[in-house]
C-alpha cells in the first residue's frame, strides 16, 4: 500500500477497515472452607489500600482474530493461530474420560416440563389498561374495529382497516406521529384514551369499555412461525431446559457514535421504523455504506431492510441490526432460555469513525455509552411487556442472580444477563511514559470499586477486562497481518505503545496471542506503508513506524496488572462473572492463577477468545464455556474438542457466543443440495413446531440463508444435529441434548459464585455424614438455606433435590430433600 490518493473515500474505506479490526466486538477437589462461611474468604478487601500503594507493574515474561474472519469463526480458539501440526492439551485417555462422563450425564433424568402460554387469553373486554396490546376492538358497539398496537406500557397506536391511523388532529393519518398515540387510562370499568390533551370521542362518548372483534387489519410485524406453547418447569426452582447464548450485542445501535450500526432491536412504531438502513447507505442507493462493504467483501447493497430484506440482514452483514425483538422472541420460543447481552463500545474507533448521532454521542466515552445502553435494555424490557399485555408479561426479563433466572425460566421466560465489553473500562487507560506506566487519573481501585458497585446497581454481572487494545489493567491478545498493524497504530494512538509482541513457544503450539508481521516477513518499508495506510485516519505526525517483531510464535509480555489484579477481586466480591477472553495469554494465565488461588468458580469464556490451555482450566475451576456459534459445521467440531476437556465434577452443558451485533459473522448456510438438510417443519425442544421464518416478505430457511438473523438460531441448532448426526450417528441427540443442557450448566455455574459448594454426589470429599445433613436441612428452609447448607444438589426434579451424604458403612448415601408449594422443605428422608 502507499501513501498516495488519500481521498476522502480512501478515508472512508480506510474507516471502515479499521472499524471491522477494532470491535468485537488443579484435579483434585478444591477447597471450599465451611458450609458455613463464605466462599470468597481469601479475599481481603483491606487490600486495596495496599495495591492503590504498589506500582502500576507487568508480570514480566512471555506472552490471540477478526470477529468477521471466516477463517477463524470456526477455530476452537480465535484468539490464536493453529495449523495440522499443533496438538490438544489434553491426553487421550483424559478426553476419553471425559466423554464417558459426558456420556453419563445425557442418561440422568430429566426435569419433568409443562408449558405456558404465549400471552393471556384475551378477554371479551380487557381486564386493565394495558390488555389490548395487539388485539382487535370495537370502543362502541357499532364503531369501527381497531388495531390496539403499543407503543409503550398503557399507550396505542389507534391503526384502522385502511391501514390508517386515528388522530388528535382529527380524522385518521397516513403515518404514525405523537398525534396518533393514545394513553389509555383506567376509571372504574371504563377506559380513556388522551393524546396530549386531545380526548379521544366517538359515538358520542369519551368512557369506553372495549369489546374484542374480528375484522382488524393486523398492524406489519415480524413473524415467528413456530407453534406450540413455550416449556416451563413445574416447579419454580426445579432443573431447566433450554439454550444459552452467552456473547451478543443487543444494544449495538448506540456503539460507535450511534450511526455505524444500522436498524436497531425496537421502535415504539414497530418493524417498519426499526428495521431500516443507516442514511449514508439509504441517500447513495446502497453504494455509500464504506464501513458495510468493507466487512462484507460487496461494493454495494439493497439499502431496504423492511419489508422486502433482500440484502440484509445475513450472515456477512454485520452493520445490520441482528437481534430485533421479534427475532430474539422467536430464539425464545425456539427452546433459548438464557441471554447474555453485552455493553459494548471503542472510544478509539468511536473518534475515528466520521458520523456521530450528536454531540454527546462524539464524546465517545466508554462509560457514558455503555450506561446509555444499560437503560436501553430496561426500556426495551418495558416495550416487550407492553406487546405482551402489561408489566412483567414479556418474555424478556432482565435478571442479577441465578435464583432469580432460575424463577424465570421456569416460568417459561427468557433470563436476559447484562454484561460488559469494552477496551477502556472504568477509564482505565493509560500511557506509556519513559519512567514506567502511567495509568488514567481515575483508574485508581477507590474508583474502580465505585464504578464496580455503579454498574452492579444497573445490574451488569458478566465482564471482560479488555477487548482491543492493551489498558491499564491487562494486555490485550490482539490481532494480525494488515487488521494487527490498523489496530496496533490505534493502540498507539490509545497507550502511546506498540504490543510488545515477543518471541514464545507454547508447549501445545496454539496458545500464543495473535502473530504479528515478522522481520524475515516483510521489510520496515513495507511495514511503514502499511501503517501509511492507517495515517490517513489517525495523527502519525509523531508516532514511530510500527515495530519489526521477532519470528512467531508471538506473546503479549504485558499480562494482568495490579490494577487489573483488584478489578477481579472487586468481580468475585459482587459474584460478578468475569470473562477472561481477549486478553493476552500471560494475562490471562495469572488471572487464572488468581481465580484458582481464591477458589472463585464464576468464569465463562463466551466466544472462543481464549486458548486451548486456557479452557480445561476454566472447567477444573468450575466455570463455564460458550464456544463462538459460527457456521453450524464447525461447531459440531467445537463441541467434541470441548467434550473432551469436561470436569466429571460439574454438571455438563454447552451454550454458544453468537456474537452478533457485534462485527462477529454469523453462520454460513450450508446449502439447500446437501444430503442431510433441515426440513421443515421440524419438532423444537419439547414438542414445538418450527417452520420456515417469515419476515415482511421474506421467507428464511436456514439451508439457503444461514444466520441471516437471531430468529435463526432455533433452526441453527437442529442444524447442528444434522452434521452430528452424518459424521456418527446418535451423535445428532447427543449434541441437541447438550445444548438444552446449557442453561442449566450456566445457572450451577452461577450459584457457585454466588458461594454455594458443588454437589456432593460428583465431589466425594464434599459429602457429610448423614447425622449432619439431618442437623442442618430442616422443614421450613427455603431451596436456597438447603443449598447453603448441603451444596448444590446432583439432581433437582420437580419438588425434590437429591444430594450424596455419607455413613461409616456407606461412603455414598443418597439423601432427599422434598419440598411444598411454597419452596420450602417438607421432609428430609434417606434413599434406598
């Protein structure tokens, strides 16, 4: 590349470029301490003083992808380069272990399911206020019948046979506007509707009592296309079933300046208002979405999303909104009973990119938009419950701990996590000065904790470290070729340093952090153009040239900072799950280190951005994995590399990190000739019917279209067990089984951070004599008083849980625990 025609549309493409690169968007029983006590003991909050006090210092030493890669969405790990001739770290007889034990747990029983139904059946007249959401009325018993469409809890788009809507302005209107919204309002038995201060007439009345009809032109919406009623647990705290995605961005249409993401997951006025392209693509005809052509390969697009979605949303096209309501509400009813929705943002590229919403957007501050989104999520938990018939109605329920989820769940419902990922949290950047590290004024652990205590309050409980660029708590694994020298100059731009990328050797060949460009690869003058390139957008004015790194393999030698150290006792202190994905493999490894010297279980590495030496540690601690969706095939090959690594001391399940929205590709279709497609309809998870997904007018049908969009996901996962099924078969029940495992496996993995032990039947050293159990699980204790004091249960079926206790004779005794309609215990009796 050279540094001549630096045009404006050479900026824009060098824009978009740089976009794609910068956002993602021991064996033995450990110690658990007394039932009693708490599980983070070994953390002393006293130290902080103590650490504020302690020099901003690297571990010293050693030391991993584009999120819109296809070479890499499939690897196991996208953190890290791997070729025929690396090796898995485990043995073979460890992953033969593995497997039958994995084996073992898809024979235990499963929890007894029911079903709830959708919404409430409609009244002949509605009960309350907000029961007419996207029904049929007549206000008077001759009037017209009208579409109820909500906008908001209690407030309704008035929309007629004639597809027109009724006005305070009087008459009808061709497009919804203030003017059309109307607040109903309760007196007695009766109902008002208000818009401003205009009373909505007719027949001579303002008091209405609604009566259902037929007749109604239904208002444009997404469909859904699948029948049955969603599963449920017959007992609020009994095991569950269902899918879990533990990595996307629902919230994305704020990221960047608000105006890279195009489209956005609701609109009060429905799909024809939230599902439109960006302005830049819609005033040039396609031709002007630099940032969208860049990440998909195409120089152009249809720019029309609704109705007719010809060209978006699919799998290579990752501006597009991904995750609108109803596609989410289709994933729920399709079986997914757990939702991690990640805050995201990058002030670099953010300032980088030329087209900010407006002032306060171009402030580009990591914190400000992550709590901007933060209450979007709430407010997008209000629209559902409005589309569902009132508050707490919705599928999609905003939960901040396990017991909670579990509730919900078992209630038929979707339990939505708020996590966090971003490359400068808590303003914690810094500079690299001649006399060591300086971090930003404000990442001191006073402001650290404060800002952990301000986010948990919003009700975040996931969280990475670090994302793109190394901060002033740990490094960063980075990226490579031509996307590693664009985000190594912005990273430049961030710290005032380069990587520092140095020559290692990992003994299984694959957990290394990203290879950069080496000396014997490429000259200093061909690095200087390709980061004459990059100075198009940024300053370089007095930035050295980019670094001649040594020959790969390639470690980040900066690693978990003290800063960094405090940040995740301040996660586990808050039962906060910490992700370790994007760091570098030294930071990673000793944040491990620490995980494991607390005996702290809640980790999850949600998208494949660890390493492989990384992820059998991560289940000895306990935690849990969501390995990156990506194409259907590759997954299945995901799913057997990490069945070899399961923990015979934890209950197994798999979930998956679809990434989306956040620059990450969706899964390829893999064709409609193939021998094994998906045919529809197909039975779901307990029963349910899935046909193909109408959308406007556009069909889906995951053969031809792969993930083009979050609804897709249920038709994903019956993919999955077609390619199981053709390279072993029973393969394909085995693998549907471990996904509808997941959320379970995510909830044990959760309790266990919120300090109850694990079960006592697959942790021998755990079980207490039986005279102790019967001391201490006595009638009246709630679920969560028996899990504090006997552990988590091995199985939880309906009314009871089982749990291993021991005697003198009998080192294995299986105790159960029943409980009544309240939850709590009612007898206590010893099995077999």
């Amino acid at each position: 590349m050279s540094h001549h025609n630096r045009g404006p549309l050479r900026r824009l493409l060098w824009s978009g470029t740089l976009a794609v690169t910068l956002v993602a968007t021991a064996v033995a029983v450990p110690s658990w301490g007394s039932r009693d006590g708490n599980l983070l003991a070994r953390y002393d909050a006293t130290k902080a003083a103590a650490v504020e006090a302690r020099p901003h210092v690297d571990p010293p030493g050693t030391a991993p992808h584009n999120h819109n890669d296809p070479a890499t969405k499939n690897s196991i790990s996208r953190s890290t380069d791997s070729g025929p001739e690396t090796r898995d770290p485990t043995t073979a007889a460890q992953k033969q272990s593995s497997a039958a034990y994995v084996a073992a747990e898809r024979r235990l029983p499963d929890p007894p399911l029911t079903t709830v139904p959708v919404t409430a059946p409609r009244r002949l007249h509605p009960q309350d206020r907000y029961a007419m959401a996207n029904g049929c009325y007549r206000l008077t018993p001759h009037g017209e019948p009208l579409f109820f469409k909500p906008t908001q809890l209690g407030t309704y788009l008035l929309y007629d046979h004639d597809r027109r809507f009724v006005s305070a302005g009087g008459g009808t209107a061709d497009a919804p506007s203030a003017d059309t919204e109307w607040t109903a309002t309760q007196h007695g038995g009766a109902l008002t509707f208000t818009s401003g201060s205009t009373r909505l007439e007719r027949g001579g009345t303002s008091a209405f009592v609604p009566t259902r009809a037929a007749g109604c032109t239904a208002y444009p919406e997404s469909q859904i296309d699948i029948s049955g009623d969603p599963h449920a647990g017959v007992t609020p705290y009994q095991e569950v079933r269902g899918y879990v995605d533990a990595h996307t961005h629902g919230m994305a249409f704020e990221f960047l300046g608000g105006d890279a993401h195009c489209g956005k997951p609701w609109d009060r006025y429905g799909a024809p208002y939230a599902l439109v392209d960006c302005p830049d693509h819609t005033y040039s005809g396609g031709y002007g979405g630099i940032l969208e052509d860049a990440l998909s390969g195409r120089t152009h697009h249809d720019p029309v999303g609704w109705p007719t979605f010809k060209d978006w949303p699919a799998p290579d096209s990752l501006t597009h909104e991904g995750t609108y309501y109803r596609w989410l509400e289709r994933s729920w009813r399709g079986g997914q009973r757990i939702f991690v929705n990640l805050l995201v943002e990058n002030n670099q590229l953010c300032q980088i990119y030329p087209l900010h919403k407006n002032a306060e957007y171009a402030k580009c501050d990591d914190m400000e938009s992550i709590h901007r989104q933060a209450r979007d999520m709430y407010q997008m938990q209000d629209y559902i419950d409005a589309q569902f018939g009132g508050p707490g109605k919705g599928f999609y329920r905003i939960v901040t701990n396990p017991f909670q989820a579990r509730r919900v769940i078992n209630a038929g419902k979707m339990a939505v996590i708020m996590g966090i990922e971003t490359s400068v949290p808590f303003g914690c950047t810094f500079k690299a000065l001649p006399g060591g590290d300086q971090p930003a004024p404000e990442c001191t652990p006073a402001n650290i904790d404060r800002q952990l205590d301000q986010v948990h309050r919003w009700g975040v409980r996931q969280m990475e470290l670090v994302n793109k660029f190394d901060n002033a708590l740990a490094g960063v694994a980075g990226d490579n070729g031509e996307v590693g020298a664009a985000v190594n100059a912005a990273n430049f731009k961030e710290t005032g340093s380069f990587w520092d990328m140095r020559h290692c050797e990992p003994a299984d060949g694959q957990s290394h952090d990203k290879d950069q460009v080496a000396a014997p690869e490429i000259s200093a003058e061909q690095q200087d153009a390709l980061f004459g390139a990059i100075a198009q957008l940024i300053d370089t004015t007095n930035l050295p040239a980019l670094p001649l790194y040594p020959p790969p393999d390639h470690c980040n030698a900066r690693g978990l900072t003290t800063l960094g150290e405090h940040t995740i006792n301040g996660l586990a202190a808050r039962h906060m799950i910490f992700d370790p994905d994007h760091m570098s493999v030294e930071a990673r490894n000793s944040a491990l280190d620490q995980i494991e010297a607390m005996h702290y279980p809640g980790v999850v590495s949600s998208h494949s951005w660890s390493t492989p030496d990384a992820y059998p540690r991560i289940y000895r601690d306990g935690g849990f994995i969501t390995p990156y969706a990506g194409d259907s095939t590759g997954f299945v090959q995901k799913w057997r590399a990490h069945i070899g690594w399961a923990d015979p001391r934890y209950y197994w399940g798999l979930g998956y990190g679809a990434d989306m929205n956040g620059l990450g590709a969706q899964g390829d279709p893999r064709g409609t000739d193939v021998p094994n497609p998906v045919t529809y309809p197909f039975r779901g998870l307990n029963g349910i019917t899935v046909r193909k997904q109408h959308a406007g007018k556009r069909v889906y049908d995951i053969n031809a279209d792969g993930v083009a969009q979050y609804g897709l996901y249920p038709d994903w996962i019956q993919d999955l067990s077609k390619v199981a099924d053709a390279e072993h078969a029973g393969d394909g029940a085995a693998i549907a089984d471990d996904m509808a495992r997941g959320a379970e496996a995510y909830l044990q993995m959760w309790e266990r951070a919120e300090g109850i032990a694990p079960d006592s039947c697959r942790n021998p050293g755990l079980r207490e004599p039986v005279a102790r159990v019967r001391d201490r699980v006595v009638p009246g204790l709630t679920t969560r008083q028996v899990m504090d004091a006997v552990g988590q249960p091995y199985t939880r079926l309906g009314d009871h849980y089982v749990f291993c206790a021991r005697t003198g004779s009998d080192p294995r005794v299986r105790m159960q625990v029943t409980f009544g309609d309240g939850g709590r215990v009612t007898g206590l009796r010893r099995l077999g």
